[in-house]
C-alpha cells in the first residue's frame, strides 16, 4: 500500500511518534485530480410523455402550425407491441385531436379488427403531427421537421413491430421513393425494429379491387409478429 507524505505523517502522529520534519519542507497541499483525456462523463437525457407532448402542442417548426386547429400527438397504449403510423391528420383529426377518425379510421378498426386487435392495444400515430392544408401531401421539410419527435414516440414505446401505414408512412420510414406496391409484403427493420408496409386505408377506399391484397398484407403482418 502506498501512503502519501501527508497521511504517513498523520499516521505516525496519532501514534504519538513524532517526526522530525525539515523546517523547508513544503506545506502539503493537494493536487487538483486531473481526469486522463480519455474519460468523458455522459449525461442521459430522459425523455418523457409529458416532455413530447408539451413540445409537440406547442411545435412551431415548420408553416402547419399557422393552419392547424390542433397537433393530433397520436394514441393508444405507451406500452404496445404494435405500433402503426399514418401519414397526417386530415379533417376530422385536425378538429378533434385524434387520429384516424375519419372514414379511413373507420376502415383501419375493421381491419384492426380482422387482426383481433384494438385501438386500446396498440399506439397510433401519424408521420405529421399537423393536418397539410386541403389533405395535401406532406412536403419534405414538414416531414423532416417532424421526424424528431415520431422517434422519440417509437423510442419511448419500443413497439415489437412497427406497420408503416401507407406510401408516405413507409417511404419516410424506410428513407426510400420506392412504391408502396413494391414495398407491401417485406419485413423490413426500422432501427432494429421489424416494418412491414401495407396500403393506406383511404387508398383502398378508393380502390376496392385491392382489398384483397390488404387482407394478405395484415395475414403477413400478424405472421411476422408471431414469428418474432
Ligand atoms: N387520418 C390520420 O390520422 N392519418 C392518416 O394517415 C389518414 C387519416
């Protein structure tokens, strides 16, 4: 064991030893501990609801926020395996502050409820918290504005598998302009997290004739959880 000058020297005073010390020796003093450059402290940042919430109601990123009624942060439970997201609040999501209670809403519970799940059980939300007017497309830089806080909603919820609802849901996700026919019908991973794709509801509201590739795409979507 090694003893500095300074504790030696208690040590043998308490002893009742007493040392003779030269009158020029130093006072001791200590050294200031000096950290090696190689060690750097991390500081974690904890995110939570309450945090993303308030940041997200408040959002001024980007031009929707002059347009909008309200942010639609999205719903369900901060726990589930699954979590789906849309694309953005149209009309009714816009006036009443939650997504997909619209007609296409109507059309997601049917087919949540072909997969035996409910709203309550898993977490919906939409890659714009804001409605684009007249249910335009999102434009890049509201996406980009947005994206932020979708993954910190994916981060705090750790869903098992993530379902890209639609071409804009998977395309942003998946950073691709890929089609979403293309995309349908693959397991694909979002930070480690499976993504599968599957068409928008609205779209086959519009186009009846692919209801039976929908119905395929939510057969392989539960699969693939089963899978997990
Ligand atoms: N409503 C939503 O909340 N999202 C969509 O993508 C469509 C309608």
């Amino acid at each position: 064991m090694v003893f500095s000058e300074h504790t030696r020297l208690q040590y043998l005073n308490s002893m009742g030893i007493t040392v003779w010390q030269s009158r020029f020796m130093p006072e001791y003093t200590a050294s200031p501990v000096e950290l090696p450059q190689s060690i750097t402290i991390q500081t974690t940042i904890i995110d939570s609801w309450e945090q993303l919430n308030l940041e997200v109601s408040s959002c001024q990123l980007c031009s929707l926020c002059t347009t909008r009624n309200q942010t639609v942060f999205g719903e369900g439970n901060v726990n589930a395996d699954w979590m789906f997201v849309g694309e953005a609040p149209g009309e009714h999501e816009d006036k009443q502050g939650f997504p997909f209670i619209g007609e296409a809403g109507q059309l997601l519970n049917e087919m949540l409820h072909a997969m035996q799940l409910t709203r309550e059980e898993i977490f919906l939300t939409n890659i714009l918290k804001c409605r684009p007017p007249s249910n335009r497309d999102p434009h890049v830089d509201e996406i980009k504005q947005c994206h932020d806080y979708l993954q910190r909603q994916i981060m705090l919820i750790q869903p098992k598998i993530i379902i890209a609802v639609g071409r804009i849901a998977a395309q942003t996700l998946l950073e691709t302009n890929e089609k979403i026919g293309k995309l349908r019908g693959n397991i694909y991973s979002f930070k480690n997290t499976p993504l599968i794709a599957i068409y928008h509801p609205a779209y086959l509201l519009r186009s009846l004739t692919e209801k039976r590739k929908a119905w395929q795409d939510l057969q392989f979507a539960l699969q693939t959880f089963k899978s997990l």
